[in-house]
C-alpha cells in the first residue's frame, strides 16, 4: 500500500512565484456532472476535483511553474494545517509542493497520502451508478479450503526468505524494487500461473511492466483480481506479497473450474511510487474498449497480518459508482462461509482499485485492519518479512475472496 508523508526541503511560502497553470479544485456531490479532470478523489459521499474550468464553489490555484499542486488524504478533517495548505475539503487538503520529488516516501508515517494533480485531463466514460454484477444471495454455501502452507511457501519464495529456481538457476528476490528483482518476481509468477493452465501476458508501459494471468471464460466479459508486487527497499512480505500469494491461491482454488466469465489476475508494478502501474493498466484498457467488459475489480492489499487475532480486515468501497456491490458480495462469503472476519470500515484512494474508480469502474481494496489501529509496525521497513505473518488470518481473508471471485465469474454446471 502506497505512503505518502511527503515533507520536503524546499517547501517554502515566501517562494518566488512564477505564472504557471490555473487548477480549480471543488467539492462536489457525486451527481454531479464534473465529467473532465485532472484527477478525483472518492470519498464516501463526495468527491474532490481538480480541473481545468471553473465550477460552482471551487478554489483557484495558481500553480508556479516547476510546482506541483497535491490532493492529500488526511485522516480526519481535523489534521492540523499543512506547510503551504491553499486548501480543505473535508478530509482532503490542497498543498503546493515547490520541490516535488516523484514517489519520495518517508516510511514512518502513513497518517497522510498525497496524489499530485496531473496535466492530463480524463473524461468519465460510463454511468456512474450502472451495475451489472450479481448481487443476489448465494444459492448454496461455498467453501474454498485454502492451505496455509502453500501461502508460507510463496511468501517465502517471493520475500526472499528461500531461494528460487528460475531458467534453471538458483536466485534469491531480495526486495521487488530493483529493475532486476521485479523481472525475477514476474517470471517466478508466470512458472506458477502456467502450472495452473493460465495464459500469460505482460503489459508493458515507459516506466514498468504490470504481470497479467488468465483464465478464459465462456464470454469476453472478466473479473480483475489484483494486487501489487513491486516493494519499497525491503523484502516486503506483507506489502505486497501477501496480496500477491492471496491473488495465486485464489487463481489455485478456481484453476479446476468452468466459469461464464474470464478470470484475469493482475499484478500491477510501480504502486509504491503512485500507483502508477495500474494507472497505465485501465488506460491502456480505456484505449483498448476492452474496459467496457471489465465486470468489476477486487484489489488485495496487505492481507498477512493480525496481531490481536479478531479478524478484522478492511473491505473498502467509498460508496464509489456500483463499488458497494463488490463488497456485498465479499461479505456475502464471508457470511456463507462462516469465516471469522469482521468488516472494519475505512474509506481510501491510496491503492491500485483507485485507478478503476476514476474510469467509472466498479473496485475494491480488501486488506488487513491498516488503518483500524492494528497496522502492521514493519510497514516499509526492513523487518517486513516472512515471520511477522498470521497466515491463519491470511487463510481467512484468501478463502473470502475466492469464495466472492467465484460468485462473480458465475460457475458452469
């Protein structure tokens, strides 16, 4: 899951103001026709955006040349004033940065999540409101088993802990920041998908290289089950293979059966310095037409830990588009399951699913209690490894969104 505490050296109020850009930002209901942006933050009854035109009740910023103007996610509309805060919309500020430095991180703190305003304008594509998933109540209960030693063992093997054979040469994945160990997680990942019958693909970008895997369906029409691999500097066992090995063991549990629907797992690279993976993806997508088949996205985030074992997990939604429907769905299995796992409300733009949100696509993040008071200590530090896993907990939360992944993809009997 992305950090975003950025503090700069540089930022400065008394700084030389240079003519740059106009950006009007403004508070809107989400009814609202605000259909062109430079980017937009979901919040559960709102949106923030930022935009080329000015709308009733916006803020005008002048952008200096070689600044950048952010939307920051706070975490409570309360958050003491920021260095150069122009404004506040509930629990978003505005801030200009006069020293922006792309995807600097300060590890320590995950209170703030900051999301630059781009220069590229995009248009809404669809209804916001229109759902086509299926959201009626499971007709038999479904469980999916799903064996916490295979999830051990590719933790371990994509963290570094053990060793890998790739191309028939022994390789360790010491951390997935690196050009070269990123390249080495993907071709792990496709060793283990094409076990499992699932045709493999890479979609490349200027930047990166997002993993996909798929399983045909009787239809055109699929299913997203997402995480990212990319780290920080760190093994990054939690963040993000656990979403990683969650997203496999599903891909595992369904591999045996006929779905109406295709199945596509993606891994998205470079979310740890903006989501900037993704963000490609459902452009590319877009670009295609071949996002007006994309039934809807379950984005896992962090699902490995849980030090007080009360199961409590995020399914996050923010009430955007036809989001909510995806979540029913995940807690209707959890329910016909009987899985011990307690929704904790949370409401955040700071992973993959958003890049789906700001093309009316239905998304959700599903990860542990990150910001219910139980996030993981070792979060983008050097002791994110293998031992401070609950894999138990991480069992839980695979078997739920297994069981919610098959609903959607509609088996064939």
């Amino acid at each position: 899951m992305r950090t975003g505490l950025i503090i700069l050296i540089g930022l400065c109020l008394s700084a030389p103001v240079v003519d740059g850009r106009k950006v009007y930002i403004a508070k809107v209901s989400k009814e609202t026709a605000v259909t062109t942006f430079y980017n937009r933050i979901a919040k559960p009854n709102y949106h923030v955006v930022a935009t080329n035109k000015k709308i009733v009740g916006a803020t005008e910023i002048q952008e200096p040349a070689g600044s950048k103007v952010m939307l920051v996610e706070l975490t409570n509309s309360d958050y003491p004033i920021l260095p150069n805060e122009a404004a506040r919309f509930g629990d978003v500020a505005v801030v200009v940065i006069d020293q922006f430095v792309e995807g600097y991180h300060d590890h320590t703190n995950h209170k703030l999540y900051f999301e630059a305003v781009g220069t590229n304008l995009q248009k809404s594509t669809t209804s916001k409101r229109k759902s086509n998933l299926p959201i009626k109540r499971f007709g038999s209960s479904i469980k999916f088993d799903i064996d916490p030693l295979f999830l051990t063992s590719q933790i371990r093997a994509l963290s570094g802990a053990d060793p890998i054979e790739i191309n028939g040469q022994t390789q360790r994945i010491s951390d997935r920041l690196t050009i070269g160990n990123r390249s080495l997680a993907r071709q792990y990942l496709k060793s283990q998908y094409e076990a499992l019958g699932f045709e493999v693909s890479e979609h490349n970008y200027d930047q990166g290289v997002n993993f996909v895997a798929e399983r045909k369906g009787r239809t055109d029409r699929y299913v997203i089950v997402s995480s990212h691999y990319d780290t920080v500097s760190t093994a990054g066992a939690d963040d993000n293979a656990a979403g990683t090995v969650s997203a496999l063991a599903v891909a595992k549990a369904l591999s045996d059966t006929d779905f109406e629907y295709t199945l596509r797992i993606v891994a998205f690279d470079q979310e740890e310095i903006g989501l900037v993976g993704s963000k490609e993806y459902v452009k590319h997508l877009s670009n295609s037409g071949d996002i007006d088949n994309l039934l809807g996205v379950i984005n896992l985030e962090m699902t490995g830990y849980d030090s007080d074992n009360d199961g409590g997990f995020h399914v996050i939604d923010c009430n955007e588009n036809s989001s909510p429907d995806l979540s029913e769905i995940v807690m209707q299995a959890v329910d016909e399951a009987s899985i011990n796992l307690s929704k904790v409300f949370a409401c955040t733009n700071r992973s993959d699913h958003a890049s789906f949100w700001r093309y009316d696509k239905p998304a959700i993040v599903v990860s542990q209690n990150f910001f219910g008071n139980d996030s993981n200590p070792c979060y983008h530090r050097s002791c994110d490894k293998v031992d401070m896993m609950n894999f138990d907990y991480m069992r839980k939360i695979t078997e739920a969104i297994a069981g919610a992944t098959y609903h959607l993809l509609q088996p064939i009997n």
